[in-house]
C-alpha cells in the first residue's frame, strides 16, 4: 500500500473514531491537537530508526535466548545503538536467573503409520533419556478434556492436546487457548503422565511449531513438554481419529543451567521538570531461539526507541523520558522485577510496553487519576489521524511494566493489530521479513504522539488504582 493510501485509508478510519460515551471525552475529538505534537507525529511517518534497529538487532544478534550468551551480546549491541542515536545515561543494570536451554527435539510415530512430527520443547520442560521414549498416545480434543481425566489415567502414556487456536484482532484468544500451554504439561504431570505434547498455540497452518514457556508447580517433577505444529497436530488428531492405538517416539533433551546473568538496558531523554516524574516505555530485548526475534521483541524495543528519539531533536520535554529494553520477558520476567526494585526510590508517573508485533496500531486505552483524564482526550485527537480508535478498558498491561502498574503507576496502552501475529509468535519464522515497514512506521507515528503528549502534559500525574 502506498503513502497516500494509507493516509486516505487512516482518515476514513478515523471518521469512526469517536463512538464513546459522552462523560470520556471531554472535548471534540477532532479539535485541533497540539501543534508540536502533530509535527513529530507526522515527521515520524517517515521514520526508518525503527526498521534499521530492527534489522541490526535480528542480524548482528539474531536469537536471544534468556540467561544466554547471546542475550548478552545483545545488550552489549544496545548500549553502543542507543547511545549512537544520543540517548543520554545510557547503561546495562544485571540481574540472576534460572537458564533453561534446548537440546534434541524429535517426534516419530511408530505405528499404526509411520512417519516424522515437527515440535519444539516448551520452556520449562522436562527431558526424556537420550534415546527417547516410545508410549501410547492418549487424546484428548481440548484443554477442558485434560482438566477432567481421572487422576493417575495417565500413567505410562504421552498426553496430547489439541485445541486449535483462532486469530483476533486483540489477541484475546491467545489467553483462552494458551493455557494448554501454561499449565497443561503441569496438570498432566499430576494426573501421571510420561509426557505431553500440545498443538502449537498459533493461527497458522504449517509445519513451523510455536515454543514458549510452561510452568511447573513446587513440587511436580517436569515432564517432557513439547509444542506441534499446527499441521502436524492436525495429522496426528486424523490418525487417532482412525480408532487405532498410536504408539509415539518421542525424544526431548533440555537442560537445566542453573542461574546465569540477564540484564535491562536503560537510556533517558532528560526532562526540564524532576519533579514531575518519569515516564518508562519499552518492551523486552529477550527472544525465543527458533527465530530472530523481529516481531517478539525487537519490534518493540525498536518502535519505543525510534519515538522516544524524536524528542532528542527538538525542546527537551517536561518529564524525563526512560527507554527500557528488558531481559528474560519471555521466561520468567526477572528483568522486570529486578528493575522495580532497584529503581523503587524513583518517581515513575506513567508507563506503556509494546510487544505485539509491529501491524498497525488500531485501539489506545488509558489508566489515569482523575485529575489527569484530560492527557487521554489530548491522545484522542492526537491518534485519531492515525486511524486509532480509543478503548474503554483500562490500559497500562505488559508483562514488564506489571511490577510498576501493581504499585499504582498510570499507564497507556497501543493496542497492534493481532490478526497475523500469531501465525509467526515463538516459531522460526519470527524473522525481519515479518514486519511491514509502512505499518512499523504508524507505530512510530503513535507512540511519538503518545510519548510527546504525556511526557509534556501541565497535569500532575500521580497514582492510580494498583492493577491486580
């Protein structure tokens, strides 16, 4: 699509933005917005900061596994990129955390029909011996079937579920069918069994399985956990669908690598005002190791970095602008954790992750006190231009900034559109080819304007309700 038609495209969008309630918005959403801020929005369309961090990031690192070397070297990466773009007291703050790494992952049925399966191991999972184990499978046609199965029916068989998961706009479903995911290998681990292998939590419809991490109790001894492809999920369901036993080889070789080093890397566009407080955007520099990581996260990082830097150029902004590229997002979040601890004695007002992939941005919603709603009208006709519609549930998620919306800090969310993201999330096509530049642009385009209007907002930004 073309400059001009997306811009035609985004302004019939935006015709549609102000469907709200009348006590949300407190002025016309299509009066004239700031000035400034309309500047840097529309500068930002043109913007290729993002996709060149992007492109760095994904080729002179590539994968980053949590706890790894390789994470490592791309927080080395990140100092010397946000620095070289002059971001200000830019630096790596450490912290410990429990690595888990791959190994041999292979999948083989043995009969009634012979034939190879593509899966991963999920984070997390237990190791089968090194030449594997051969079991009967035992089906189970979703995550609700696996809850009900009696106590101990498990014994000496591989669990295999397979809810198929369906793309949104809002990735709303990735909660509903992900908790085959999250907890499944942990319940049939209780319920005895062997092992498990789930349909990859993905919309797509190939051979590419999807990892991500599973968890398990105190207590319960991991079993070998792995995800399928989507395709050969579907063909293992048609075999048993046969009515015959099918007898699974399969063959995991995790290890456990006790604690190793992970780390935020931290930069600052110095604000005018100390004492108006600090406001963090970001998302997580971590990735799975089947990709290069280019939607899940370096999207993310990318687009924060590249708004943020926008205000490099012109007057220093009121508020203190924190670009934050957090570690080990993806198996256990102790980036996050270290970072509301070790930075608990500052005052942080407002703070907003991406890490959705770089499609459009389509929906913004807010958490903000009372005294402070006016900043979300503002935003309104701010986004609106962009096609961006304003929600009414209250922002400020992320997995990163959770320690910070539970002590009450304010947030922002700019909800991207999901509706191809969960073909490509934790698998090895997670690669650049993924992100469209012209959309990665409108991201930087928003959270430019989002950035500029919040970081200068005349209101006092104080506390909100803790999120639970």
């Amino acid at each position: 699509m073309t400059m001009s038609r997306l811009a035609a495209a985004l302004a019939a969008t935006a015709l549609c933005a102000t469907a709200l309630p009348a006590q949300r918005t407190a002025v016309p959403a299509f009066a004239p917005a700031d000035p400034a801020v309309e500047a840097l929005r529309d500068a930002a369309l043109k913007d290729d900061v993002a996709y060149d961090i992007i492109e760095g990031l994904t080729t002179e690192v590539g994968p980053r596994l949590a706890g790894t070397e390789a994470e490592a070297r791309a927080r080395r990466w990140a100092v010397a990129k946000l620095a070289a773009l002059g971001f200000k007291n830019v630096h790596i703050e450490t912290t410990m955390m429990r690595t888990w790494v791959r190994g041999v992952e292979t999948a083989e049925v043995v009969s009634p029909f012979p034939q190879k399966l593509r899966l991963t191991a999920l984070g997390g999972s237990g190791a089968t011996p090194a030449d594997g184990i051969t079991l009967p499978i035992v089906y189970f046609p979703g995550f609700a079937d696996l809850i009900a199965a009696p106590d101990g029916s498990l014994k000496g068989k591989i669990a295999f579920v397979s809810n198929a998961m369906v793309a949104t706009q809002d990735g709303s479903s990735y909660g509903q069918f992900g908790a085959a995911r999250f907890v499944g290998p942990n319940i049939a681990a209780k319920k005895g069994a062997a092992a498990i292998v789930i349909r990859s939590i993905g919309s797509d419809h190939g051979r590419g399985p999807h990892t991500g991490q599973t968890n398990f109790e105190a207590g319960v001894t991991p079993i070998p956990a792995a995800a399928l492809s989507t395709s050969d999920a579907d063909n293992l369901s048609r075999m048993l669908s046969r009515g015959k036993p099918v007898m699974l080889h399969l063959t995991l070789t995790p290890r456990d690598l006790g604690m190793t080093e992970t780390g935020n890397v931290i930069a600052d566009v110095p604000g005018t005002d100390p004492s108006a407080g600090i406001v963090l955007v970001g998302g997580h520099l971590d990735s799975w190791d089947l990709g290069t990581g280019a939607i899940d996260d370096g999207a993310g990082v990318a687009i924060t970095a590249a708004a943020a830097r926008r205000l490099l150029d012109g007057p220093a902004p009121r508020r203190t602008v924190r670009v934050v590229w957090f570690g080990d997002e993806e198996t256990g979040g102790a980036g996050a954790r270290a970072y509301a601890e070790a930075h608990k004695g500052e005052r942080h007002v407002l703070v907003a992750e991406s890490d959705f992939g770089a499609d459009r941005v389509w929906r913004f919603e807010t958490n903000l006190p009372d005294n402070a709603t006016a900043i979300g009208d503002r935003l309104q006709r701010a986004l609106a231009p962009l096609g961006i519609v304003r929600g009414t549930a209250l922002g400020g998620n992320g997995a990163d900034i959770a320690p910070l919306t539970r002590q009450g800090v304010a947030g922002v969310d700019l909800n991207q559109s999901g509706q191809r993201y969960f073909d490509y999330h934790h698998t090895p096509e997670d690669t650049l080819e993924r992100i469209d530049p012209e959309q990665l642009r409108q991201n930087v385009a928003a959270w430019t304007a989002m950035i500029a209007t919040v970081a200068n907002a005349p209101e006092d930004i104080g506390p909100v309700a803790p999120k639970p």
